[in-house]
C-alpha cells in the first residue's frame, strides 16, 4: 500500500498516512473498507496518545486530484461508533478491545 508523508501541525512531527487510489467515489468503500477502518483505529490511537485535537487520516487520490481526510475531536466519537461496529462485525475483538481504551 503506497503511503504519503504528513507533518502534524501542532507537533510538526511527521508521521505516514496510506492512500488509496480510487476511480470512483464508490471504490473507496468497496475496495478499501477494512484499510480505512485500520488507518482511522491508527489515527485516533496517535491522537489519543498525542492529545491532538486533528489528525490526518488517510489520503485519496482520485484521478488527477488528491484529497486528505482528517479526523477532529469534535466528529471523533461517530468515527469510534463506526470502527466498533466494523472491528465486530469481523470478529476481531482484540481492536474492538483497543478503540475502547482510547481517551477523547
């Protein structure tokens, strides 16, 4: 999986973020639905531990654009709704284990 170089703006520390190269909008849920789910359980675990307020996430590039998809501490508890409900669905409890032991 190709990965791209992001500088958090409130530490100035670099961290890699995957993306994910789409023709269609639906080709990101339906090609990368588990790696999206992994990449936003990566980045809340960074917030958690860094206390940043926002943090990219994941990069799409679709054609001849590239876009960066952040997660905010004020929409945050809906993306933990949804990993939850994804990381159980799969069976993988250990994640599920993990998202709950995050503080926001």
């Amino acid at each position: 999986m190709k990965k791209i170089s992001h500088i958090i703006p409130e530490s100035g520390e670099e961290v890699m973020i995957p993306v994910f190269e789409v023709q269609t909008p639906d080709d990101l849920y339906d090609k990368y639905r588990g790696e999206i789910y992994r990449a936003i359980v990566e980045c809340m675990t960074r917030m958690s531990s860094g206390g940043w307020e926002t943090h990219a996430c994941f990069a799409v590039e679709a054609k001849e654009d590239e876009f960066t998809f952040n997660l905010n501490r004020d929409n945050i508890q809906e993306q933990v709704s949804l990993c939850l409900a994804y990381f159980e669905s799969i069976e993988e409890y250990e994640t599920c284990a993990l998202i709950q032991t995050l503080k926001f």
